[in-house]
C-alpha cells in the first residue's frame, strides 16, 4: 500500500507536536486511567486522539490496553495522556498490587461481622 492508498500517515512526532516525554510524572503499564468529570464541560481545542482517548476512558482503562485499542506506541500515548492530565481531563491511578490488598485475616473478620447482622 502507499500513502496515498491509505491516506495520508501521521508520524508520532506529529501528535505529540515533537515531544518525546510526558510532562510530569510517568504512567505506568498497568495505571488505570479514566475520564475526569471535567472532561464533560465544553472542552474544545484538543486533538481527534485526546477525543478518542476521552471516549475510551469512559470506563476505566489501563495504559497498556489504551495504546492497543489506539494503536499507538506507548510512547505516544504517555504524551497525550500527559496532555490530557494537565488539564485535568483524566485520573490516573496504580493499579492495585498484592501489597495493598487486606490480609485473610480482615477479610475474614468482615465477612464474619456481616454474618452476624
């Protein structure tokens, strides 16, 4: 296929206006990002890719399921991700580790304290 078969191609620097890092701090593979309610108000000016990413965070998303579903490098997408958390248009969150979930124990003892209602 050519360029003009496909149309025309977009470069990764093109998106991301040449940058090469997200401002602040890095997102990980699995932060789960989602659209903030901000991003609900009239906001205009933003790339067709900060709309799409707006749309696929309607439900919370991971960094990695995001740039597949987009089909962009990681890369770009921690860029307009960045772009995007600037303005406050998203949330982002780790995901939960094994370390931050309860112990048996606690678990356990609601369980039982819930029985007893």
């Amino acid at each position: 296929m050519t360029e003009h078969e496909d149309g025309p191609l977009l470069r990764p620097y093109t998106l991301t206006r040449g940058r090469t890092r997200p401002s602040g701090p890095d997102f990980d593979l699995m932060t789960v990002i989602r659209t903030a309610p901000a991003a609900y108000s009239g906001i205009s000016g933003l790339a067709p890719e900060h709309w799409r990413i707006l749309q696929l965070c309607r439900v919370p998303l991971s960094v990695a399921d995001l740039a597949s579903e987009l089909g962009l490098s990681l890369n770009v997408v921690r860029i307009l991700l960045s772009d995007l958390r600037d303005q406050g248009l998203i949330t982002a969150r780790p995901q939960a580790t094994v370390a931050q979930l309860p112990e048996e124990r606690i678990l356990r003892e609601v369980i039982q304290g819930l029985q007893a209602l």
